[in-house]
C-alpha cells in the first residue's frame, strides 16, 4: 500500500516537472521557427498544461481502465472551473473577454455536451453499454480541428502588442534535450500515477471511476492550477480564464478524441451526474462570465459547487 501511494506520489511530481520541460522546450522550438508567442500559447502552451491528462487516459485507455481514462478528463474538466477558476477568482477578481465568453466558454459547453451524448448509448440508442467508439472519436477530433482553425485565425489577426509573456529561446540542444525529456518524465509519470491509483482503487475496494474523478483528475489539473494561480496573482486574468478554458476544450476533442481512437472506451462507472456536473459547471461559467467579469463572490460560488459534488461522490462510494 505505502509502495503504490509513493508510486502515485512520485508519477504526479514527474508529470508536472515533465510537463514544464515540455511546454517550455516547445515553446522554444516553437520560437527559432518565427511563430508568434500568442500562437506559441495557444497552441503549445494550452496543450502542454493538458499533457498530464493525455498520458494518463491514452496509457489507462491502453491498459484496459476505462473508467480512470474518462473520469480522469469528465474530473479534470470539472475541477478546471470549479476549483481552479473558483480558486482564482476569489484570490482575484477576473475579467473575461468578450470573445471568449461568447466563442470559446460556448466552444467548452459544446465539448461537455457533446460527450455526456456521445457516451449515452444506453439511454440514447437503447443499447446494453455505452461506448465512446473511434467513429466519435473522430467526429471529436474534428472539432478540435475546427477549434484549432479559429485560434490560428484569432492569433492571425492579434496584434503583436497583445502578445504577453515572451517565450525564452535556448539554444537547440537545450531545446531538444528538453523536449524529448519531458516527454519521457510524461510517460513514465503517466505510468507510475495509474497503475499507482489503479491498486491503491482494488486495495481500498474503491471503484477505478471514482479514483479517475478525483484523485488522478486533481493531479493531471496541476498544471493548470500552477498556470492560473500565477496569472491571478500577476493580475493577467486573460491567461488565467483563457487557460482553463482551452484546457477543458483540449481535454474533450483532442485527449479523448485520441484515445476513443487508439482505444474505444467502455462507459462504466462514470455515471449521468458525471456527465450533468460537467455540462453545469460550464454552463455556470458562461453565466457568471456573461458580464465580462467573474467576481469573488461568484468564484466562491463555484468552489462551493466542488465541495458539493465532492461530497456526492464520497457519500455514493461510501
């Protein structure tokens, strides 16, 4: 027991460390080829916070462990806007772009929506299990494909002086040590943190879906958190919404578009209340944001919103 909790331990601090080298290696790459730093964020950068969330559903996809590859996504998505955005906006009040309330937050709704639809086949279709088959995963890949278009296209017509945070270029074999690191920290992190969950789950005779929805999903999201934290502190709060946004996007149409790919995932222990919280949470998000603004007191309100659902699923497993 203490073995796998230090193996979980220890594939957490490995995935964030390797994800740092990976954005900050990309990012660089990125640069010696003369592409802008606000493509370089919302490209590489919102991607690279999203590695943890890939490794960890692309390798439990792979071993079988459907429940902790979607609920690793479904809890990210959920803690994302919940926790992470709750957290920033009571520590500080953010301000929210109009584009992004009515472009992106709606892009984040339609991913929610899209796989609570896609992974009902039982309610939907009548069948005995719902899927997440690769003919969806594509139709998800698609949309990340789509989504991608619009940010190169938003990038496109930025002007240089909104760039913020201007990448640091190292020389290239810094650069490549860095990126072939990181990505090796990923999937060795990714490795130890689910088969880590995966026997803490049997040994304590809890369900693997709840261990994804909770445990693994807080772990994956640090990135995200780290990111947001500093950006509110700095008072960047377009990085801080834009972050956890594109992340629930990428999460949705690219992680789980890839794994349904490589792997159809069996919809098991991921329940409707999973589903409707993450379908919520967004939808709250576009509410509270409607103003431009997500003040303390609405930040506050998703962090109680967390506490809820968090004790939902304590009391269910219990």
């Amino acid at each position: 027991m203490v073995t796998n909790l230090l193996m979980l331990i220890a594939g957490f601090a490995i995935l964030i460390v390797g994800a740092n080298y990976l954005v900050d290696g990309a990012s660089s790459l990125a640069k010696k080829f003369n592409i802008s730093n606000l493509i370089i964020g919302l490209t590489v950068v919102a991607m690279g916070t999203s590695a943890p969330e890939m490794t960890v559903s692309i390798y439990s996809a792979y071993k079988g462990e459907s429940d902790i590859a979607l609920g690793n996504v479904i809890g990210s998505n959920i803690i994302n806007v919940l926790a992470i955005l709750g957290i920033t906006a009571t520590i500080y009040p953010l301000s929210v772009q109009s584009s992004t309330v009515w472009k992106e937050i709606p892009f984040s709704l339609l991913a929610a929506v899209l796989v609570a639809v896609f992974a009902n086949d039982v309610l939907l279709d009548s069948q005995a299990q719902s899927n997440l088959s690769r003919t969806e995963g594509i139709a998800l890949l698609g949309f990340m494909a789509i989504f991608l278009y619009y940010t190169f296209d938003v990038a496109r017509k930025s002007p240089p002086d909104d760039l913020h945070n201007p990448v640091k270029e190292h020389s290239l074999l810094l650069t490549l040590v860095m990126v072939v690191g990181g990505l090796a920290m990923l999937i060795l992190g990714g490795k130890w943190l689910v088969d880590g969950a995966v026997a803490i789950a049997e040994g304590m005779g809890m369900s693997k879906s709840l261990i994804g929805l909770t445990i693994v999903a807080l772990g994956t999201s640090m990135p995200e958190l780290a990111t947001s934290l500093v950006a509110a502190l700095k008072k960047q709060a377009d990085i801080a919404v834009g972050n956890v946004v594109g992340s629930n996007i990428f999460n949705v149409f690219f992680i789980l578009g890839t794994t349904a790919v490589i792997q159809p995932l069996s919809i098991g222990g991921i329940t409707q209340i999973d589903f409707l919280v993450c379908i919520a949470s967004s939808l709250l998000l576009f509410l509270f944001a409607y103003n431009n603004k997500i003040s303390r007191i609405e930040g506050s309100l998703l962090l109680a919103g967390l506490v809820f659902y968090m004790t939902h699923l304590i009391v269910t497993a219990a």
